[in-house]
C-alpha cells in the first residue's frame, strides 16, 4: 500500500462537518452511478457499511462523539476501471470542533499482481479528487497555523499594491502550503498554463497566485533577486520556509520557453511535484487523532466491562487480548523500522526533482562580486572589463554577486545571439525578455551629467569616455543595490563595462 495523495484543511464554520459529509456522499454515490451504473446507498448511521456493492469494492464509515465534538471517518476502497490490477483506496476523517471544520483525505494504491514495470496510468490519474475541489472553490479553508490568511481553490491576481503582502506571505514561518506563482512574458503575453485549472487541481495543498503586470516582475526581481524571482511566462513553487537567500535551486522554476511548448505537461509537472510532497510530509490532525482515541478507549473499557459480568471465561479472553496486544506491539516496532529506512530512501529519491529544476544557464556561487566578475571575465568573450570595473567589484558589499555573474552573462549572449546573427533588436529588449526588467538606462540624468559627470567618465582606448548607459539590479543600499556601467561596440562585437558595484552618485543620492 503506497500513499499518493494526502490534503488536509480547516473550515471556519459551525456546520462545516454535515456540508463536508454531504459533499462526500454525494461523491461517492455519483461515482458509482456514472461509471457502473449502480445505486449505492450510503446513510450515516453510527457504524455503517454500505451492501451490495460489486466484487472488490468496499464502503463503510464509523462516527466519534464526545461532548460537543464530533469525528466521522470515511474508507472507501475501489479497483481501477481497466483488469482491476489497481486498487484505490480513499481514507477520509472530518472532525467538527466548535467553530472549526478539520478534513483530511488520503488516497492509497495497491498493486494485486507484481509486475516490474512503470505505473504509466498512475501519473494520469493522481490528482485532487472531485469532492476536494468542489469544497474548496466553495469555501475559504487554512492550513495548521495559518488560521488568518485563507483562500479558496482559484488564482489570486496580484496587483502592484499587494506585492509587499505577498513578499511577506512567502517568507511567513507559519505558512504551510507552497505557492506557485505564474508570471505574464516580457510583452504582456499571459502565462501559458491555465491558472484556473491549476489553482483546481492543487486544492487544499497550495496557492495559485498569477502576475498580469509585467512591470511586477521586474519588482519582484528587485526584491528577491533575479534567481529567486519569476519573469518571462515563468512558473516557480515557492516552498514553505522560503527566504532572500534560500537556494534557487530548492524552489523549483519552470522557464517560459518550456512551459510555451507543452503548457499542459508543465502544469501536470507541478502537480506531480505538489502531490508527491504533499503526500510524504503529511501528519494527520492531531484532534481527529485525540477524539478517535479517547472514544475507542472508552468504547474497550464498556466491552472489558461487560466481559468481566460474563464470569469464568473473561480471564482467559484477557489472556487471549494481551497475547494479541504483544503481538501487535511487536509488529509495530517492526512497522515503524521499516517505515524509517523507507523514509530515509524516499529522502534520497523522492526530493530528486521528477522534473529537472530549470534555469536559462548554469550559475555557480560565488563568495563576492569580485570573485564573479572575475569568473566573468575569464568565460566571456564578447564583453570587455576596464581596470575601473575591477576595482569598484571589490569595494562592492553586494549580497547577490551571481546576479552579476548572470547579467554578464545576458550581456554576452546579446552580441552572440543578436549582433552576430545580424538580428534586429535592441539590448533594453533583449534584456527585458531575460528579466531584467525595468532598471535598463540608456542615459544618466540631466542633473547627474552636470553636476557628477566625472564619476561617469572612464579612460578607453587612450579617451575620456561618458558611460551612461547602465543597468541596476535591485534596490536601496549596497547590499541590496548595484549598477553596471558600460558602452556598446557593435563594430567591435563586444559591450566594454568600466564600472560594476555601487552605484555612482547622482542627485538622489
């Protein structure tokens, strides 16, 4: 028996237990309608199993109550529709306490033959069932202690003033769903992979939020960095746990050029990723679990009770139980050893993305800025650096050099991809397609070239030259900020940069 699939989500509401219930019977029963053809009753008696289904199926469901709370679990097995080689099995518990609804659906398969061969029909399958779906476009639910920030199974548009909300929201410590952001392509064109269907598909265990503003990308990039950003018809899932200076490589990207070519298969790539996860980290309510427990306990302790009033043969059936309780309790430590090693094999293979992490080129890491331009200097040919841009890379505080690294990166492969393949196209729009956004500058102001004209001009081939032309990656104080200076020599095929780090002063400064 394998898990793959599991949600888990709260209701704010006092009623929340009859809707969810309701919504599972209808579910079940409209199943069997559609694909068999069959009635199937299903009441919600105290204990109930449901009769007369076909060969391998099985459906029942037992009710806790204590006080004012109340638990109803659901098992519901089935084969697959094909040889019935498959069988699936949905485990589902709905807790009412007080004002709060909690669910929880597991989805199970098992083979009933061994054959050493790839579950082909199992990728196309797995999902969020039906029911889940439904509950969730419906209602707003959270998850653990994410309890004021809620949401609904649908795309969240995030517009310009939100963006800080959002910035906040990934690198909150009790969020616990990943967020998949989707961004437009440089020219406004919109993401590729359908929102809705996603956002759908990925109830109850993550958030779907859509950028329509290009412009917010480039916002985004400023605050997070290029390498953590998510531009140019893009997809990222961002983690639960994220930070500024996480690992790019440990929140997925999908780059537009792929997502362009297979937008459906990108999408069932996300999911595959979500689910997978999801179903490994998942950890039952603890108030189901508590409320099951205290009402079997007291349900053994009104049969040991009853057993005890029978005379003579109740301490042999004890006797009989405590050799059964041993047992079981030995087959557990057994479990629970075998399930450790599995989840240290599972740690190996699993968290191998099933889809590469994507990225338009290969970026080390570097220590510094001078160590990047450095690396820089030495791989690309078609950019030239002037002594002036050494010197300023080593005084740079920079958090973020591989930016550097990367946006010479860019700057190399325009004059290979546009100049020598005599294309039309300038580096602004270039660039832009790259992600970097808004902070291209052709010039310098009017104020900057009067009053600090000299910071600007660098020594190249023996003249004095004026080096307007620049790019900012990110934002605020040197840390977080830096420029690069530079001028085109489309004769020459090459961009020579006299400066790179902090940037030079002008009047807002």
């Amino acid at each position: 028996m394998r898990l793959v699939y599991a949600c888990r989500f709260t209701l704010n509401t006092a009623d929340g237990l009859e809707q969810v219930v309701s919504s599972y019977r209808k579910w079940i029963v409209d199943n069997y309608l559609k694909r068999l053809g069959i009635v199937v009753k299903f009441e919600l008696i105290q204990n109930g199993k449901s009769p007369d289904l076909p060969e391998h199926h099985s459906l029942s469901h037992k009710v806790y109550e204590m006080e004012t709370d109340k638990v109803v679990c659901i098992s519901w097995s089935s084969p697959d529709d094909k040889n019935h080689s498959l069988l699936w099995s949905n485990d589902i518990r709905v807790g009412q306490f007080k004002e709060e609804c909690s669910v929880e659906h597991r989805i199970s398969i098992e083979y009933v033959d061994y054959t050493v061969a790839p579950p082909k029909e199992l990728y196309s399958k797995v999902g969020s069932p039906r029911v889940v779906r439904d509950i969730c476009e419906k209602n707003t639910v959270h998850v653990g202690e994410m309890g004021e920030i809620k949401f609904k199974a649908k795309p969240y548009n995030l517009p310009r003033t939100k963006l800080q909300r959002l910035l906040d929201f990934l690198s909150s410590p009790v969020r616990k769903l990943p967020v998949v952001l989707l961004s437009p392509y440089s020219q406004g064109e919109p993401n590729r992979i359908d929102a809705n269907c996603l956002a759908r598909d990925l109830a109850g265990v993550a958030v779907v939020v859509c950028i329509k503003n290009t412009k917010i990308t480039w916002d985004l990039s400023d605050e997070l960095g290029r390498h953590l950003s998510c531009f140019n018809g893009a997809a990222r899932i961002y983690w639960p746990g994220f930070s500024k200076d996480a690992d790019p490589r440990s929140h997925q990207f999908f780059i537009g050029t792929r997502i362009e070519d297979g937008p459906d298969t990108a999408l069932r790539d996300i999911e595959r990723i979500i689910f997978t996860v999801a179903a490994f980290r998942f950890v039952p309510d603890n108030r189901i679990s508590d409320l099951v427990c205290k009402v079997e306990a007291v349900e053994r302790q009104k049969l040991l009770n009853e057993k005890k009033e029978t005379g003579s043969d109740f301490y042999e059936e004890y006797e009989r139980d405590l050799s059964k309780l041993y047992t079981a309790n030995e087959r557990i430590k057994e479990l629970e050893a075998e399930n450790a090693n599995l989840k240290a094999n599972q740690q190996v293979l699993m968290f191998e993305p099933i889809v590469p992490n994507e990225t338009e080129d290969d970026i080390p890491s570097f220590k510094n800025v001078a160590e990047a331009v450095k690396a820089a200097e030495t791989r690309f040919d078609n950019i030239e650096l002037l002594g002036p841009a050494h010197k300023a890379a080593k005084k740079s505080p920079f958090k973020r050099p591989a930016e550097i690294y990367s946006l010479l990166s860019s700057l190399n492969e325009f004059v290979n991809d546009v100049w020598r393949e005599g294309k039309e196209g300038s580096l602004r729009e270039y660039l832009s397609e790259q992600g970097w956004g808004k902070r291209i500058s052709d010039d310098i102001s009017q104020s900057a070239r009067g009053k600090y004209r000299s910071d600007y001009e660098f020594t190249y081939k023996g003249d004095k030259k004026l080096f307007e032309r620049h790019i900012t990656i990110g934002a605020g104080d040197p840390n977080f900020c830096a420029s690069i200076h530079y001028i085109l020599e489309k004769d020459e095929e090459k961009i020579v940069i006299a400066h790179i780090g902090k940037h030079l002063k002008n009047t807002k400064t």
